[in-house]
C-alpha cells in the first residue's frame, strides 16, 4: 500500500504513520506539503495518505482542514491515530546552546518549543521550514552553527548531534493524524468493535441570533456528545465561517442519521468528511 505523508523522511508524520500501520506492505510516499499529501489519494499517487490535523497545544492544522473542504470533495476520512511528539534541539555538530545562531523548523515545531526557544536560545533566530526534517536536513548541509528541531529519527538519518531532548513546552504533546482515502471505499470504516468518530463540516447558516446554537441542539438533544467543533474563514469575506464537528458515533447510527439531516435543513451546505474508529 502506497502511503503519502509529509516528508521527507524523518518527520513525526512518517513516525506516525509507522507506528500506526508498521512496516510491513508499506511503501512510502514522501510529499513536500499536506495540500500534496491530501490530493495523492485523488489522482492515484497514493493509495492512503496520513495528514496531522490537529495538535495538542497548537490546535487544529489548518492546511489540512482547507485541503479537505476546499480544495477536493473525493477524499474520507477512514482512521486516525494519536500519536506523542517529543522534540529534540538537533545541530550537524556538537555545540554549546549559546553558540546557535539560528532555529530552524516547522512552525508548528517552534511554536510548540517557544518557551524553550525563549528561555535557552534568546539570541537565535528562528527560520521556518517546511517540515522538522526538512529542516534537520538543511541543518545538517550547513557549516553554520545552526540547530533544528525535530525528532531524533531525523538525527539518525541526517547524521546530525543531539544537543538537548525534550524540550517542547509541555510533556503532554500530541498530534491526531487522519488516515485519508478517495471517496467510495467503506465510508463507515468497517466494524472495530470500539467506538466511532464521524467528522462533519457544515456551512451557511441563516444571520439570525441562535442559529449555530439551534444546529447544536440538534445534535444534544438525541444525547450525540460532540468531541470537538471550530471554525474556520470561508475565504468569501470576513464573518463568514464554515464549521468542523467531531461527533461520537457511527455515521449511519439512527440518531446521528436524524441529527445531520436536521442539521442539514439549517444550513447551506453540510458534508460527511468521514466514519472511523476512534483512536484510543
């Protein structure tokens, strides 16, 4: 099974996806950017992709919510797994902390690590990369004193020094990844046993007081818990939004089935991004 994810290889997605699905009957599929990596599974460069989507102490990954809203309609999705990131302060050789002029990493990564940056590196100026990896690997093409952030799998790979473990901000730092799939599989994802997830998007509320409260109500009041609900810009104008809902439960469960169709009967639009065990 061909598999894209955000590479190059080394980074927590790649982590993510082996510690999910293992290694055997894998092919990795390497991609520069998550808008790549969701629309594989819709020309066929991959079979699955596996995207982060959301992060413990950032939130929610936007590129991958506007991939999925935006940018296609033929992609689901069929899983997700939750999986520990521990960032390690990686440079080409050893250095002493204050000797690094530059940061380099994911912005995600920095923002994670910004009292670490703050605190142990206050004279270093931190650069944006398109991924930890990516920025372990241009770290490790430089004869500048440079360090990057990333895990220590991208060290090994790079052949890079370890120069501090650790040092995200808080130790409870996890990211939840999405497995993706092009549209027409089993959207329901099977029979786990456990329970299910479905994610929702929806848009086009009336302007009127209580509207999104009123869509909510639908879900309340047949006892649907709803894990998670944000917004995010419609890139029609300012004070227009879409939705993005986690509810528990199976998408074809009789009370569920109810609750979206009322839903849909408010709004403009409202799509079943997906039906899929919940990750432990």
């Amino acid at each position: 099974m061909r598999v894209a994810f955000l590479g190059p290889e080394g980074t927590f997605s790649e982590e993510a996806m082996f510690a999910s699905a293992g290694r055997e009957g894998i092919e990795p599929v390497p991609l520069p950017t998550i808008h790549e990596c969701v629309m594989a599974v819709v020309t066929g460069r991959s079979d699955r992709s596996l995207v982060p989507i959301e992060n413990s102490l950032e939130g929610s990954v936007s590129a991958t919510l506007d991939a999925l809203v935006f940018e296609t309609e033929d992609v689901q999705i069929v899983g997700e797994v939750v999986h520990p990131i521990q960032h390690t302060l990686i440079a080409r050789t050893r250095l002493a902390l204050e000797e690094v002029e530059r940061v380099v990493s994911h912005p995600q990564a920095s923002a994670q690590c910004a009292r670490f940056l703050r605190d142990r590196l206050a004279g270093a100026d931190v650069v944006a990369a398109s991924s930890t990896a990516e920025a372990v690997r241009i770290v490790a093409g430089s004869e500048r004193p440079w360090a990057a952030l990333g895990n220590r799998l991208s060290a090994e790979l790079y052949g890079c020094e370890v120069l501090a473990e650790r040092v995200e901000d808080t130790p409870a730092n996890e990211t939840r990844f999405v497995w993706l799939e092009r549209r027409g599989g089993d959207s329901l994802g099977g029979d786990s046993g456990g329970p299910f997830k479905t994610s929702v998007v929806f848009w086009g509320l009336p302007d009127s007081p209580g509207s999104l409260v009123a869509a909510l109500q639908e879900l309340a009041g047949r006892g649907i818990n709803l894990s998670k609900i944000e917004s995010r810009p419609r890139k029609q104008g300012l004070g227009r939004y879409v939705f993005f809902a986690d509810l528990e439960g199976r998408a074809d469960d009789p009370a569920v089935i109810e609750a979206l169709t009322a839903i849909e009967a408010q709004v403009e639009t409202l799509r079943v991004l997906g039906c899929y065990p919940a990750a432990p």
